[in-house]
C-alpha cells in the first residue's frame, strides 16, 4: 500500500509480542529452519487481530538466506470462539460450584466418563481413577434403577431426547471392623 512506503514495518506491530519473541522468530529463520507460531498484529487501520503465520527462508543457489516467504492466516474468529468457551466455562464452573452441583460427561463414541471433583464426590468417589468409563458408571448405580438409567442414556446419545433420569448410586464404604 502507498501509505507503507518508506515506513518500517513496525507500523504494523501491535507491541503485544516482546523481543524475545521476536528474537526467537529470527534466530530459527537465521538457522535456515521454517518458524511457526501465532501473533497478534495491526491493520493499517489500526484495529488488532490475531494470525497463525509460517516463515519459510529462501537462500540462493550458494545457501545464503535472501529472501523469506509467509504464509498467514487470520485466526481472530477463532480465538474470540475460544475466549468465549473459556469464559462460559469459567462461570459454568463457579454456578456449579456455588450450587453445589457436579458435572460429569460421556463419550459414548469411546465409553469414557469425565466428571468434576464435586460429581465425584455426589457419587461417592474417592479416587477418580475409578470413575472413567461408562461401565464403572453403570456399576455405581443401584441395579433396581440401571435399566431406566441406561435407557435414558440411549435416547440422549441417538438424539432423542435430552438426559433427564433419576437413579440411586451405590456408595461403597470402607469398614474396618476389630473385635
């Protein structure tokens, strides 16, 4: 662009990258090595957005490094997405937490189980280590209540319907018992 001539390109720097970043950058392209990472620039208008950039140096036909190509790609939408999820997280654990409740997960396609600390805690589990598949699941649950529980579980995993099922949980006790 016309506006760029005879300016460095540091018009274009946001500032949010220090110079150890910067030097690092260098320094592999320098060493003939492609440098891959993600840093936030500035448009000409100003406005900052984030970019996944690869830099692949050139050398002619002595091995002498002349030129250097990049290849970028705005991933601003991406990292918004991203900073969206982490904030919902963020306060979908504290509701949870100032409720008292517990989140657990399935996936079904690998028949793991992923629950929180307090989720664990709500079905008596001490060591979460023994909470992590879909069987160890189904064995905590009291078995007067397992058909109706797995059945609810079929229907969310198809898409039926939602997961909305009330069970009893084992909890297994240790007794020491000395007479």
């Amino acid at each position: 662009a016309p506006e760029a001539i005879g300016h460095s390109h540091h018009i274009l720097s946001s500032g949010k990258q220090g110079e150890d970043f910067y030097r690092q950058l260098w320094d592999t392209i320098r060493h003939g090595e492609v440098w891959r990472g993600e840093l936030v620039n500035r448009r000409k208008d100003g406005t900052l957005y984030h970019e996944e950039i690869g830099v692949t140096p050139l050398t002619d036909e002595s091995g002498t490094i002349t030129h250097c190509v990049a290849i970028k790609q705005d991933v601003s939408a991406r990292k918004r997405a991203e900073e969206v999820c982490a904030n919902s997280e963020q306060r979908l654990t504290l509701a949870l937490a100032a409720g008292g409740h517990g989140a657990w997960e399935i996936d079904f396609v690998n028949g793991r189980v992923v629950a929180s600390s307090r989720a664990c805690k709500i079905f008596g589990i001490t060591d979460p280590q023994s909470f992590q598949t879909l069987g160890q699941w189904v064995d905590l649950v009291v078995e007067e209540d397992r058909e109706a529980s797995e059945q609810a579980l079929r229907r969310a995993a198809s898409g039926v319907t939602g997961y909305l099922v009330e069970f009893r949980v084992r909890r297994h006790r240790m007794v020491r018992s000395d007479g």
